[in-house]
C-alpha cells in the first residue's frame, strides 16, 4: 500500500466512526474516558518500554537535555495523563446543548443545538502527553480524531494511542474514532493535508515551522495556534505596585509560553521612578532588558533594541521596554507589533481602561491583571486543546465547546412558507 | 499599475479602515445606512444609466431573457434595494454585545464580547441587488469589504458601490471601508483570493462554479454556500393532509432554491394510498417525477431514476421520489445523497420525530414544515448574507452575528497568576 493509501484508510475510517461516535450518550463517553485513565496506569512498563526506544534514539541523535526531558514518560507523568482524562469525564458534554430556542410568529420553534464538528486532525511535535489530551478531548466533544505526532516521540505516542483506541472500543466507542498516523515520512502529513473530502479539522500543536508549513499546505480549514507577542503597559496613573506584581508575572512565571510578555510599555510620567526598580527586579530574575533609548538611561544594564526585537516572540527571560508618551503611543505600538493575542494595561483611570478594552483589538485584553491567564483552565473551560489565533470559530482559549458546530432543529405543526 | 497592484490597493485600504470602522458607534453606521439608501433613490437615473450598458453588452452577448432580466435595475429594484438598506439601519447592531460574563474564583470577570471580523471580500455573480445587500450587512456588522461582482452586472454594480461609498463616508464612515473592484479579469479574482494578510474572509455567492475556483485557490477561510439536495421523508404514520401540503410547498413554492425539496421519500405503508394522489398534484403543478420501481407503479406519469438523479440539485420542477420500507432506510438514503442543507420528516410519531432530529446531520432538521424556511429572515435574523454549507464558524442561515468574531475581556484588581 502506498503511503497515501495508507493515511486514507486512516482518515476513513475515522469518517465512518464520526457518525456512530456523534450520537453517543455521555454516559458512554465518559466510561470511555476512565477506563482509558485506567488502562495507562496499568499499561505503564509497556509505555516507558515504548518510551525507551524514543529516548535511546534521541540521544543517539543528538538532542538536547532539555529535549530529551521533555520526550520523558514517568510515573508521574503518565499518572498526569490518567488524571486529564479522568477530568475531561467529569466535564459537561456540549454535544446536544441546546443553545437558544425561540419561537416564530408562525409558530415555528427553532432551535441552535451543538452538534460535533466530525472529524479532526491533530498535528503536533514532542511531548507525548499531546496524545492523551487531544484525543480525550475530542472524543469527548464527540468528534473523531487522527493524530500525527512528531517522529521524536513516535513510540511513544503509538503505545499511548494504542491503548487508548483499545480501551474506548472497549468501552462502546465506535472502532476507528481514534486514529494515529505512525508513518514518519513527512509525507504523511503533506497527504493528510489534502484529504478535505473526510476531514473537518486540522489543529497543528507546535512551532512555528510545523505551523507554517500545515497553513500553507492544507486544504482543510486550519485553526492555528500561532505566536504570542504580548505587551504590558502601565498607565501613568498605575498603583505602583500592583504594576510591578503584573510585570513581573507576566514575563518570569513562565517565560517560555505563548501568553507571557514580550515588550513592556510604560507612561513617561511613571518611567521615571517605576522603571529603575522594575528594572532592577527583573535583572536579579535573570531577565535580558533591549530597551527605547530613555529605558536605556534607566536601567543600566539594558542594551539597545532593534526594530526586529519588537517584533520577536522570545519565549525566554528577554524583555523588550519602551518609554510612551501616551495611551494611543502605547496602543499603536501594539497594533503595530502585537500578536493580537494576549494585551494588558495597568491602570487607574477608568477611562482610559475603557478606551484599552475597546480599542485594542486580541483575543484577550486585560485591565489590572497579568496576560498569563489566557489559558483555558484559568478562564475556566475546564480545558484547552490550545489557543487559536484565529478569527474564525474560535479565538483565543479553546476548550471543549470550541471543538463543536451546530445544527438547527425546527419544530413545526405542518407551516409551509407563503 | 499592474492587476495584482490595483487589487492589493484596493484591499489595503480596506484593511486600515477596518480598525477605526470597527469602533464606530451604532449611531453612524445607522446613519451611513439610511444616506446610501437615500442616495441610491436619487441616484436612480445614474443607476439606470449604468445599467442600460450591462443590459445592451448581455444582448450583444446573447444571453437569455431570464438572465437579461436578472441583470435589470428599475424603479422597483433600486426601491428594494433602498428598503433592505433602511431595514438593515433598524436592526440590532452586534457589535460590542457581551455574549456572556462570568467570574473566576480568583475575582477575575472574563467577558466575550462581540467584534468585527476585519475585511470580508464577497464575490458574487449576476443580480446587482447583491452589491448594495452584502456591503449593508458587513458594515452594520463593523466590517470593511471588498466586493468583486459578475462582470455581466459590472456597470449597475459599479454604480451602486460608488453611490454607496459616497453616502458612507459622507456619514462618517472612514473612507476606504468599502471597496469594489472593477477589473473583470478573471485574474482579479486570484489576486484577492491569495491576500490572506489583508482579507479574513471570503464568501462567493454564485453557481457551483464559482465556488470551486474560490474553494480551490483561496488562501483566506472561505465560507460556502454550496448547494442543496433536501429531503422530505413521509413517515407511515403522517398526516396525509399535512404531507401533501408540505411536500409540494417543498417542491414548488420556489423549486430554484437551495431550501427546495429534490427527493420525495415515503414509507411504504403510506406511499400506497398517498402517493397517487400527491403525485397527480405534483404533475398537474408542472413536476416532472422520477421514481424508483416502486414509485413508477403508483404514478404513471413518473420516469425511471438514476443513480445521478438522487445526487442531483434541480433547482427545478424535477422531483425525485422513493418508496423506503423504514425511517432506518429514509436516514440512510439522506445521509449518503443529502448535502446536510435541509432535511425534513413528516410523522405524527414522538420517538421518531426525536430520531430523526438527533441522527440526521444537516444544517437544518424539520419535523412537520416545509425545507423552504431555510432561511435567515424565517428564522428571525432579520438579514440574511448567505446560507453556510461550512460545519465551522456559521452553518446554515448567516445573519449579522455571523458576520462577527469574539475577543475577551478580562477586569481584574491586580490578580497574577501562581
């Protein structure tokens, strides 16, 4: 069989479990989903046997410690998985939400009622733990879904996909709803891509590279989960301290995420005796200042920043600073270098807080509060399978009801249209 | 200038007023609507003599008295047109409504609230009504757009977008937010079709045609408005009265549409005693029937169908009927020929009523009304910019909410994350 071929008997029989799967009863769903949790706690020697064979060939390789690690599966990290699933069960289902219901003057009751999207794609690099979140999620939204993870965890992630498809047959789901693609070649992908006929979805989970090349490539609709080039600015009129709390959390809680800041604006009228502390702070955290040529004379230890540094998603204890002169300097440098992603102000003045919220244009726009809450769990979705940076759909944290369409249903006592 | 370079102008205009235009008050853009409305009426001799153009170039050109009087812009038309406008002006603006608002534990209030989309190009064919219909409906939703009509209708259309760029910016619009282009090289269309950094997305109204050149080359999401091939299933246990009155309400009221019925499917408990009778009425309304065995026993005036018959979208007074043993095989039949537009049952039966809401998938599901209503003026939206065949963003009937995306908004009090 060829490559192609083989992708396509994949992706069709997920197409030919859509159907079957959209109808099932939460109940069923949700046994699926523990006694999936369950069976990679007792499938743990056969996952970190899996798991081997993705480390020895990483090191062989070449990769880096930090790579390595994160290609890791433990105890603790397959007891997570179990935990995630065992989360999603607990969730609501969205499929059959009745959304709105009204009533024509004809007597027409017309209802929106969520419905699954069919089939997804999900294309994503390293960390096996992608393939217990992805497919818990979309079975429980009711969608089938076909996975294709990196080469790097390959093993891995077949073992974790196998016992899983196992067990939710197991349990009632319809045979073929979860599919992975364990062929490396990269041509897998490029096939898969194309097969718009059987596939509603593609969700790429990964860098910027894999990102590029899914957009440009497919022919089915592609929620992306791009770059995050987020700002903070503090107002003049910010309560110091609560400034320097969201600054601070913003860029070091966890620089290496897509919600963490990458450039902070600040009002000239408060630079002068906030930025030297803040400065301060953030040199002893470890973070590298580029700086406009008055954050230059504020801190010391910052260096020059170029045109393209306020364009860059660091994902590292980097910062970019510019001094403003005014609220509309600070939202234009945004909606020339943002990511229209996650934006935040610090600020005392209602006004300008409105003026913030309304003219900002990202997915998520924060008065007083850092931008790391853009994260599905903290907006309290229960979930995330990631954050789209799409305008379509769905923007910004997606959880589970963002993995459904809808129908209308209209319920009628013999009208006909005159 | 080269064509790509007009086009890419145009679009780049479109683009920066689309930030400004999607902070406009409601106010304004009311305004903007009732000036293009008034405009147009008194721009009446300026619009017949632009369509007097298109009208001679469709004779030269030989096309038939239908599609000439399509093309056709007359004291009615433009009153139409200027009505839709005017009716547009009254409707709810979306903008800015705050879909939901919750609280976290942590005091964070999250919000979603409505926002425009951005530039929406629209490309269309045929009835110039469309010009003055699509920019109404993208500005009132906060949208610049870029439209690309037919070149049969180029002049008419041409006409109408200038009058109602004019009126807009006249009434504080920013300038540039509506855009039309007048190149009627094909090759326009590719051009647009590929500027995914200025234009969010693409709807083409027209044939099959058209939405197979703008599916297959866009690299903007498309949202379809594909075609239709609806059912009515008579149940065994239907009003007889009630499924004569929907079935040819169905077929006949406007057998052009999409929302029209193409395939008749009755139960073989009732097909004996209904199906003359209704096939005696279809035939006397003008239906040409084409049947299985079954079928062609009971309606003498009935042909044989074929299997591309059942595949098949008449937009036409053709009707396909089939004699099934069960709503098992009424369902089966739907899913593989349906094009899950608008599907309908007609029962007096609970459970399968309920059946068939849940397992047929299509945009629309009816029980005891006429497919006709496929509509987002029946189903109360008040406007309507298409029907969507998409299963993401919109599906079915596409109002003004459609035509928007969501940002959130997140008020804190100084809240980091841990």
């Amino acid at each position: 069989m060829t490559l192609q071929a083989l992708v396509e008997k994949k992706v069709k029989e997920a197409r030919a479990a859509a159907r079957p799967l959209a109808r099932l009863g939460s109940d069923v769903k949700n046994r699926a989903l523990r006694l999936m949790a369950e069976r990679l706690e007792t499938g743990k020697d056969r996952l970190e046997e899996a798991n081997l064979k993705d480390l020895s060939r990483a090191r062989d390789r070449g990769l880096s410690e930090a790579m390595i690690d994160r290609l890791r599966l433990n105890d603790a990290r397959i007891g997570a998985m179990a935990t995630g699933l065992r989360e999603v069960a607990e969730l609501p289902d969205p499929v059959g939400e009745v959304m709105r219901m009204w009533k024509r003057p004809n007597n027409l009751q017309i209802g929106k009622v969520r419905v699954p999207i069919g089939v997804i794609g999900i294309i994503y690099e390293s960390r096996p733990n992608v393939t217990a979140d992805a497919a818990s999620l979309c079975l429980k939204a009711g969608n089938a879904v076909v996975l294709r993870g990196g080469s790097e965890a390959i093993h891995s992630n077949g073992a974790i996909a196998h016992i899983l498809a196992e067990a939710a047959q197991e349990a009632g789901v319809p045979e073929g709803a979860l599919q992975f693609i364990d062929q490396t070649d990269r041509d897998a992908v490029m096939h898969l891509l194309k097969m718009d006929r059987h596939v509603d979805l593609i969700i790429p989970r990964g860098g910027e590279g894999l990102i590029r090349t899914v957009c440009e490539n497919s022919t089915i609709p592609v929620i992306k989960h791009d770059k995050g080039v987020c700002h903070t600015y503090i107002d003049r009129d910010a309560d110091e301290q609560m400034a320097v709390r969201i600054a601070m959390n913003a860029k070091c809680q966890r620089p290496g995420v897509c919600n963490a800041m990458e450039t902070l604006l600040i009002h000239e009228a408060a630079a002068e005796t906030l930025l030297p502390e803040l400065g301060r702070r953030l040199v002893t955290a470890g973070v590298q200042i580029r700086g406009c040529p008055k954050t230059r004379k504020l801190i010391a230890e910052s260096v020059d920043a170029t045109e393209t540094d306020w364009h860059t998603e660091y994902n590292d204890l980097i910062l970019n600073v510019r001094v403003v002169a005014s609220l509309l300097e600070a939202m234009a440098h945004i909606n020339q270098y943002g990511s229209q992603h996650s934006e935040a102000i610090v600020t005392r003045d209602y006004e300008r807080a409105r003026q913030f919220l309304a003219e900002v244009d990202a997915s998520a726009v924060y008065v007083n509060a850092s931008t790391r809450f853009t994260d599905g769990y903290e907006f309290g979705f229960g979930a995330e399978i990631g954050i789209s940076t799409n305008r379509l759909h769905a923007r910004g944290p997606m959880g589970l009801e963002e993995l459904t369409s809808y129908k209308f249903i209209i319920l009628g006592d013999g009208q006909i249209r005159e």
